[in-house]
C-alpha cells in the first residue's frame, strides 16, 4: 500500500506542475500580445496641392509614419484618388492621410 500511496503522490504532484507550467505560459503569451501601453491612433485625412519635385513616394515619406508599408500606402492612395497610374500633375489637388494620436 506504502508504494502505492508514492505512485499516487508522484502522479499529483506532476498534474500540479503541469497546471501551473500551463497557466504561467498562458500569462506570458497574454502579456506578450497586450498593446495596451501603446498610444491609439486615429486616421485623418487632408487635401494636398502637387508641387513641381512631388511624386507619390515624396508624399507618402512625408505623410506616412510607419503605420503602412511604402507600397500599401501608394496604393491606397491611388485608389482613394481613382488614379489609373501613380503620375501626379503638379497643381492637382490630391487626398491623402496620416496618423496622429491626437484627437483633432
């Protein structure tokens, strides 16, 4: 019976650890996805009139903070324009937008 109660004890004593090992990775994996540190930031919109030197790739350096990648952010902007290409003439007025954390 004394080993047995060992066997027993041994079996417990395991199911234990893995419960805690698997509710300590839990919370690791949950901190690690938490943003909530990070600052909300909303997207806005302006109009823009097309200088001499001003291509697509100068706008998006200028406007673009990181949030996109270069190209995601040119071909949203040739689609929110109905833009067949990505010439731009200057003196058009084109729409593009950025992100503030600011409320405005």
């Amino acid at each position: 019976m004394k080993g047995k109660n060992s066997i027993n004890l041994v079996k417990v004593l395991i199911i234990t650890f893995s419960i805690a090992a698997i509710i300590s990775l839990g919370s690791i994996i949950v901190k690690a996805s938490d943003n909530s540190h990070k600052k909300e930031e909303y997207r806005y919109y302006t109009s823009i009139t097309i200088e001499d030197s001003d291509t697509l790739w100068s706008i998006e350096d200028k406007y673009n903070n990181g949030n996109e990648d270069k190209n995601t952010y040119i071909n949203n902007i040739i689609q929110l324009n109905n833009m067949n290409s990505d010439v731009i003439k200057k003196g058009s007025n084109i729409l593009v937008y950025y992100y503030s954390d600011q409320i405005k």
